[in-house]
C-alpha cells in the first residue's frame, strides 16, 4: 500500500484477522503461516501498526470473488457506464447492468465478504489494542483509524445492502449467527465512528500522513454518510449523545473548506496523474502500488495493485502506437453521460477516451462488448502508470480518489441551500476551475454538477439513490429503439429496467440466507 508501510507477514495477518462474516462463513481454515497467533500477536506498538495496515488492506481489495473494484461496480449500476468486456466471462457484471441480479450473483457475494473481512480486522484491533504496550497517544490514533475504517466499510455495505448485521466486536462461533440491524441501527453507528475518530486523527493533508485517515476525511465521510441517510430516510442521524443535522454536516464541511488547507488544483486533469497523488485537492484517497510487484491470479487480494485500470483500458490491438496498454473495455462509458457535459467543459475530455482520440482511432481496437467508442480517462492503462514488474495486470497503482475537494464544495452547496446559506458562491468555484460561467445554485443544477466533476469516480449512484426510487429509474432505465452511430450491438444489448421494488440494492447472497437458516431475511423484492 502505497505511503502505508507494509510488513513481511502480511500474509499472517490476512489468515489472524480475517474473522468470520455475519453469515458463518469459515475463513480460519488454513493452518498458521508462522509461530504466531491472536494469543501472542498482540503485544506490542510494531504489532498494533502492523494490524492497522492489515485493515487499511482491506480497502484496496476487489469483490473477492471477482475482480472488480468497488467504484467500477457503481458506475455499471448507474446511468453512467455499461457492463461491457466480454458478456460471456462477466455475467455477474451484466447483471448489475441490466439490474437483473440473482441472489446467487458471485459479486454480490464478494462484496459481503470483503466489507466483513474489514470490519472483523477493524473489531479485532479494538477490541486487543488496550492490552498492548504503547503510548497513550500512539493508542489513541490507532483507535480513531480503525473506527475510521470500521465506519468507511459499514458505510459501502449498508448502502449497498441496507438490511445488515451490525458487528461491533470480534465473535465466538456460537455468535457467528447474527441477525440483520435497522439500517438506523447502522448508520449512527458510522455517525458515532466518524465523530470519535475526527477528535484524535490528525488535522493533516494526506501527504503528511502518508495516505492515512486524518480528520478531514472523517469530517468529509461523516456529510457524505448524512446525505445519503437524509435523502434515503429523511432522518437526521444520532452519533450517541449527538444529533447529526444538516447544520452539524455543514460545519464539519466549512470545517474543511476555511480550516484544513485543501483546495482545488488549477487544472482539472491533473488530478489524476501519478504526480498528484495525495493532492491538495485528495481529502481522503485509497492507496494503491506497484512497488511490491504480484504474480498470483489465485489470490488478487495478496498484492497492492488497482485492477480499475486494467478493466476500463481500450482494449488496443498495437500498443506502441498509443499512450496506452491493452485494458479490458469493462464499464464503457454511455452516451447519456457524454452529452451530460456542456460543450465547451474541459471536464469531458479529462473523464472519457473517445475512440477517435487513439492515434490508431477504432481500426487499432478490438472491439468488446457494449462497445460505445467510449472509455474511462481517469482510471485507465496509461502508460505514465504501467507497473515496471509482476503480472502486468494486477500492478496498476493509480490510487483512487475518494473524495476529492470538489465534491466538499458540492455537498456543501447542497447543505446551504437546504440551510438557507449561500450555495451559489461554492458553486461558482467548482465551475470557475474549468472556465465554465455561473449558473444558479438550485438543487437540480448542484446534481447535475455532481454528475459531471465526479463523473466516472463511483459516486453517482449513492446521489441517485439518495433522490429517490423515481429519480433513479428515469435516470437509468433504457428503452432503446435505435444506437448511437458509435455503439456496437443489438439494441437489446443496451436495454436496462431498473426495479423499483429493489429500491437499488443489492440482494442478501444466497449463500448467506442458506448459512443463516432463516436468521437474515432476503431484501425487498428479491
């Protein structure tokens, strides 16, 4: 992980820490890699960090089971980007896509797996790191990460699957057993996390923590969980004691525009270059690397590698001619979201690689499926990114920005607009970055916003979700007579029905529900 140093054993850990998810999944078969267990592991700062690094781990993995990143995931569910790749070896993705998905869906189940597997790293550490012999003030950042962390993984899976267990310390096999929580429940327990780790992380940018939490990002996650609530549930969230109001969300973010230091990069581009990694503009970042270079197909989740890139990448015929390495061609781009740019808005070219860009133009492409001549410039197989060594495709080390600058000027204009406080000059700033004249600061124009400065960064679908189940089936159901001239295909090919009933999430894994016998109840409309 890069900036977040990494430890010989870190294959022990991923066989101590992994714990068991809510659904009784066994993840303690394997014998012990070395002498070492929980009972003696423990002990001292040097086993603490090395524990903490094997929960940031966790946020650098892919759905286990397959190997799609989280974001990626989001932008195939959205109105922004299909399936694509090869419908033959990707079935689960097309699933996603045409939002037809099976309780039996390998993603899906991957996706359980890895927020659990952090969450019970997260609830170890917690739960042992009293006990280790350390300073108190050492101690007391360890514990704001891991709630930071714990927070960060329940956030993605609640929203993902709402009706969820709520674990909050490591369990017995007898408690393996756990039924869902109110997603209430959940959220202010995130809402709880986030407010008691922003107290004892460090009011730092990223670079000087060297990629690790600081209060920024927990001040950031805390607004982004509360919108997503409010708009869901129209509810205010309770951090303990604490209400959490649309007033206390818009604090922590002016927090961070007048306090923190951030701000945006003149150049809206430049935010995804290898040289502006940990940016002025990055709150919070998810580390990848090719430093430490992997081999092994069989287990992804061991190296530091980003596996977006390789996905989204044209998939090129002859390299050499190009400024980039054959990818894949999953998530392309539609058509909606190119149009969604204004003309002149440098944001477009900077967020999709049309085909008539490449040097070679669609002659040097082999063409995959749901082909639109679109793909992702901001997570692709750039040659200023390729791995030196390891399997080419496993060591991509674009970081993914998470949240960046931007999206707390957006959230923030959201928030003061609901507030009665002055959007408008937070929105202007957003466009003046890119050239673009003032619009008025209303609702639907700070979404439409969103859609484009965040644009293929996996955000979209939690802003439309959080509109409501009406909002999201305008945006993404797709009754096509005809393609656009650059679209390869059936029409059937890029046909999608969102279903209301589902309300956007996903189904509780089959393999859960059957574990269980009874204990978790399938999801609405599943």
């Amino acid at each position: 992980m890069k900036n977040i140093a990494k430890k010989t054993s870190t294959l022990f850990l991923s066989a101590l820490l992994l714990g068991a998810s809510a659904g009784c999944e066994d993840f303690l078969d394997r014998s012990p890699l070395d002498t070492r267990t929980e009972d003696n592991f423990y002990r001292t700062q040097a086993d603490a960090t090395e524990a903490l690094i094997g929960v940031y781990d966790v946020l650098q993995w892919n759905t286990v089971i397959g190997f799609h990143p989280t974001p990626l995931v989001l932008d195939i569910l959205s109105d922004d980007a299909y399936s694509a790749g090869q419908a033959s070896s990707e079935p689960n993705l097309l699933q996603m896509d045409r939002h037809q998905i099976l309780t039996t869906n390998g993603e899906v189940q991957g996706l359980w797996k890895k927020h659990y597997i952090g969450i019970s790293r997260a609830n170890t550490l917690l739960q042992r790191i009293q006990g280790i012999n350390a300073p108190e003030d050492f101690k007391k950042r360890t514990i704001a990460e891991a709630k930071f962390l714990r927070a960060h993984f329940y956030l993605d899976l609640v929203r993902f699957f709402e009706n969820v267990p709520l674990i909050l310390a490591p369990q017995a096999p007898s408690e393996y057993n756990q039924p869902q929580a109110t997603p209430k429940a959940v959220y202010d327990q995130i809402a709880l996390d986030l407010t008691e780790a922003m107290a004892d992380l460090p009011a730092s940018n990223l670079r000087q923590s060297t990629g690790r939490a600081t209060k920024w990002a927990a001040k950031a996650l805390l607004a982004k969980t509360y919108l997503f609530y409010k708009g869901v549930y129209n509810q205010d969230l309770q951090a303990g004691s604490t209400a959490v109001t649309a007033q206390v969300a818009l604090q922590h973010l002016n927090d961070i525009i007048t306090t923190s230091g951030h701000d945006l990069l003149p150049n809206y581009a430049d935010n995804f270059t290898r040289a502006n990694e940990f940016s002025v503009e990055a709150v919070w970042e998810i580390s990848y690397s090719d430093e430490n270079p992997w081999y092994d197909w069989g287990y992804i989740q061991g190296g530091e590698g980003n596996m977006q890139p390789q996905q989204q990448g044209p998939r090129i015929k002859n390299p050499a001619t190009e400024n980039y390495l054959a990818g894949w061609s999953t998530a392309t781009p539609t058509q909606e979201l190119y149009d969604a740019f204004e003309a002149n808005d440098p944001r477009r070219d900077a967020t999709i690689l049309a085909e008539t860009e490449l040097a070679g133009g669609k002659a040097n492409l082999n063409i995959g499926y749901q082909h639109t001549g679109y793909f992702s410039q901001k997570y692709t197989t750039s040659k200023e990114y390729a791995p030196a060594a390891g399997q080419l495709e496993l060591n991509w080390g674009n970081n993914y920005r998470a949240i960046r600058f931007s999206d707390v000027l957006l959230m923030a204009a959201e928030l003061r607009l609901s507030t009665g406080g002055d959007a408008q000059t937070l929105l202007n700033r957003v466009r003046s970055r890119v050239g673009l004249p003032e619009k008025p600061a209303t609702l639907a124009n700070i979404f439409q916003e969103r859609r484009v400065e965040l644009a293929l960064e996996g955000h979209r679908y939690w802003d439309l979700l959080r509109r409501g189940t009406a909002v999201a089936n305008a945006a993404i159901t797709v009754n096509r007579t005809t393609l656009p001239a650059n679209y390869e295909g059936a029409v059937s090919d890029f046909k999608i029905q969102f279903n209301s009933a589902r309300k956007g999430f996903l189904p509780i894994p089959q393999s859960e529900l059957d574990l269980s016998a009874g204990t978790l109840k399938p999801n609405a409309g599943y």
